[in-house]
C-alpha cells in the first residue's frame, strides 16, 4: 500500500500562513509516502514567493517527507517578457526543482511529474512532443506491481462543467499526450489549476477514457478559492486497481476530512474501466 497527499495551487504569495501552518501539522501527522504538489506554488513567480514555498518543502523534508513537484502558470514571470520567453522556468528551476521534480519510482508507486507550464501564453498549458515521448520512456520498466501515476498542473482530459458539457483540457498537446498516458498503462492522472477539488471518471458528459481516472486537487493554501475551502487530497492505493480518495478541507483552525473516504477499483480486461465502489 502507497498514500499520496496531493496538495496544490499553493499560490504563496496569496496565502495565508495560518493555513500553511495547518497544512504543514496535517501532512506531518499524516506522513504519506509522497507529497506531489501539483503547480501553482506562487502568485507571482517573485524570489520571495519561491523562497518561502521552498522553506515550506524543505522543512517536511527534514521530517523525512518525500516530495514530487511540477510548476505552475504562475511560476513564469508574468511581467518580464524576455525570462518568460526565453528562460520561463528558471526561478521555479533555481529554488524548487533540486531533488524534488521528475520521476518517483519504487516497487509500487511509479510517479511522473511533467511541467506544463511555459511561457508563450499567460494562463494555458502546453506539453512537448519530447515531453509526451517520455511518458513511455519512463513507464517501460516499471513492473505491474505499481501504480502508475502522471501529473501535471493543467489537467490532461476535459472536466465536468459547471452545467452540463465539459471543460475542455487547458493543455495543448492534450490530445497526444492522452495516447501517450493509455500506451504507457497510466490509470491515475492528477492535476490542479482550477482550484475546485474532485474525483473525474468517464461518464455521459465525460469523453475521457474509462481507463483514465482525474483527481484534480483545489488550493491548499491561498485565498484564491472557488467557493470550496482549502483542501488537498489523500490518495490511498492498495493496489494499482484499487484506490480510495480522502478530501482534507481546512476547518476551525485545522485540516480534518469530514466526508467519507471515497473507493474506486478498476476492472480487469480489455475495457479497464474505473468505476465507484459503495463503501464497506
Ligand atoms: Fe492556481
Ligand atoms: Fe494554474
């Protein structure tokens, strides 16, 4: 068994330390076997911003807690149009990204953290064409005892919309890289952006592949919410195919998961689909 907290679209910066200072008590109790943060780890991509986010990640590391991260469309400098052309992801690359981006492997957890955010637009996502490749490259000898998981900050498949229809990806690329993600047998994708928190299968105003499954974290820090509290994610996996979703909101001065912790299994065979099992 593997448990992933996933938090996000920290947005220091934006934030409120009192919630940083209860995200941190929380993690630290419940120390997952890997922290992914999911993009979004400053308002402004400022030296500051990234200095205090690094300062946060670095003291759960001296707790021992392991980290995975991938930037965010606000960590290229929004106003400095020669480093956002040219060099977008250097500050983030400077404080952040030693040790703590790319590829977690063990023999049951495979974790793979690409950056989607670069410098061409203000808000939208964009993975390369070596980017996708690499899905395959780095899945090819994980063995089938592990859980295959993809993260991006911009969701890699349409969401549900607020009414009915969908969300389309804010990623460009999306489409290839979907492929990429279903030839590499990767069943878990998550992502933050859009700072609403929610577990995504395919479904009648869903288009994406049933062997997919979306868990989209909110803002786990800043004040920049859609009226949803600050939350971040505790993923349980007993296995590849089975994975429970705990949603941790911030609450009375400290996280607590007041829902009940949410199952899903995914089927063997050809289809592999996900699908919601009623809790025990
Ligand atoms: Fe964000
Ligand atoms: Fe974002």
């Amino acid at each position: 068994m593997r448990t992933i907290a996933q938090i996000s679209d920290l947005h220091f910066g934006a934030h409120d330390p009192a919630i940083v200072a209860h995200l941190h008590a929380a993690l630290s109790a419940i120390r997952p076997d890997l922290i992914v943060v999911s993009g979004d780890l400053t308002q402004r991509a400022r030296k500051e911003q990234f200095a205090e986010a690094a300062l946060f990640f670095e003291r759960l590391e001296t707790e021992g807690l392991r980290l995975l991260v991938v930037p965010g469309n606000h960590d290229v400098p929004m106003h400095k149009p020669v480093q956002r052309l040219f060099w977008p992801l250097r500050r983030y690359t400077r404080f952040i990204a030693r040790g703590r981006s790319g590829w977690y492997c063990d023999a049951e957890l495979a974790v793979l953290g690409l950056a989607s955010a670069h410098g061409l637009t203000v808000k939208d996502g964009r993975l390369t064409r070596v980017q996708i490749r690499s899905i395959g490259d780095h899945f090819a000898a994980v063995p089938s005892s592990a859980a295959r998981i993809l993260v991006t900050h911009h969701p890699l498949v349409p969401l549900p919309g607020e009414e009915k229809g969908e969300i389309e990806p804010a990623l460009r690329g999306a489409r290839r890289a979907l492929k990429a993600v279903k030839a590499a047998d990767v069943h878990l994708v998550l992502a933050g952006h859009h700072h609403v928190p929610g577990v995504s299968l395919s479904g009648p105003t869903l288009s994406i592949d049933p062997g997919v499954m979306v868990v989209q974290a909110g803002t786990a820090t800043s004040w920049r919410r859609r009226r949803t509290p600050n939350s971040f994610n505790l993923l349980i996996l007993a296995s590849p195919s089975e994975v429970q979703v705990e949603e941790w909101i911030s609450e009375g001065g400290a996280f607590s998961c007041p829902a009940p912790r949410r199952s899903f299994s995914r089927s063997a065979g050809d289809s592999g689909g996900w699908a919601s099992t009623p809790a025990a």
